[in-house]
C-alpha cells in the first residue's frame, strides 16, 4: 500500500510506529527515532503527513510536519500510538512513562491533544486527565502501539447507548453541554462535531421517543 523505502524512510530509526489515515487522502506517521524526509527532519515525537501522487511499489508524494511535538512538551517522547478525530483532536500513546502537567502518561494509557495549530509550529492544549487509562483494564504491562477512536456514521441523539432516545439522553446532554472541543458522542455530541450545543439538542428533539 505504501513504499516507505522509496519515499525517504529507509533507515532503521525510520521504522514507522504510528499511523493515521486522513479524509483528504494524507498519511500521518511517527517513526522509531529521528528521521530526514526531503526537507524535513525531526525525531519521534512528531507526526509527519505524506501526501501521495501515487502508492504501491512505487510510491511518491512529499513530506510535511504535521505535528511538532517538541513544541508541546513531547520533545523527548515516542507517539506510538496515533488517531485523529473529524474535529481535529489528536488522540496519541507513547512508548514511555511521562508527566504531562499534572497527569502521569504511560505506554498503556492514551491522551488527547486540542491543536490550535498544526505544522512546524503546533500549538495547543491537552485535555485535562487520560482519555484511556489502561492500568483500569490490565495492560499494565503492555505498550498501547496502534489504536482507532471510531466515529459514529450517522447524526444520533441516543447519547447513552440503550438503543431509545429518552430522557437520559437528555440528561447526557444536559450534562455534557457548553463543552467545546474534544466532546464525544456520550458526551451529547449528536453531529460530531467536537462540541455539545443547541444543534445537538435539535437532533434530541426531532427524533424523541425513536
């Protein structure tokens, strides 16, 4: 599917470890160690994003950085573990233990990252806690190296997953509201948008009592 060998990632500290396909087509990874692809260098806390002319055997296309992590406390981490949600949030892993702020991140747990910009100069915030903490679920011992954040298909305002949309639905919703980004479907979030607000309410409203 893709020639990393013929697209500048040849060498062993090049190994890719984490990988995010995009809507528009780009290819997100981070790699082992520090890598050189054309014009751009770094080391793995980045993600960098390949936009292909073509795949296969004979891949082309060219490189740019999509995150930089140095430039948010990542400069000395490994992303091992990489998904990108439709609102932009980052949801990443790494291979080693960290602070970050006042949350303690290991190789099993898995955090979010709210861009306010991406590129060679990536601003932004982390959400407050772990999104996944997988101490809670036995991978203590384990190094999280691929996961996917799935996105629901459709509008849905059955927030609390019992197949109805009822009343604790609303609750979610009422609970959830005025978050602003990084809001997930049980949060109350009906459209997927990141966020929980009147929009979110009207899908309640016009499919109650389904």
């Amino acid at each position: 599917y893709f020639g990393g060998g013929a697209v500048s990632l040849a060498s062993a500290n090049e190994d890719i470890v984490a990988l995010a396909l995009l809507d528009d087509g780009r290819i997100l990874v981070s790699v082992r160690s520090s890598y050189h692809t054309g014009n751009i260098s770094g080391d793995d806390g980045d993600v960098i994003a390949f936009t292909p002319t073509s795949l296969g055997e004979n891949t082309t296309g060219s490189w740019e950085i999509y995150f930089d992590g140095s430039d948010v406390s990542l400069q000395n981490e490994d992303v091992d573990g990489l998904s990108v949600y439709p609102n932009g949030d980052m949801y990443l892993s790494s291979a080693g233990a960290f602070d970050l702020g006042t949350t303690n991140i290991r190789d099993e747990d898995v955090f979010i990252f709210h861009p306010d910009t991406l590129g060679a100069d990536t601003t932004g915030t982390y959400a407050t806690g772990l999104f996944f903490d997988g101490t809670l679920f036995g991978l203590v011992v384990y190094d999280i190296r691929a996961l996917h954040i799935p996105v629901p298909k459709r509008s849905s305002a059955d927030f609390v997953q019992d197949l109805a949309i009822n009343g604790l639905d609303f609750l979610a919703w009422q609970i959830g509201f005025g978050t602003t980004s990084g809001a997930l479907p049980g949060d109350g979030d009906s459209d997927n948008d990141g966020d929980v607000d009147g929009d979110d309410l009207a899908v309640w409203e016009s499919t109650y009592g389904q």
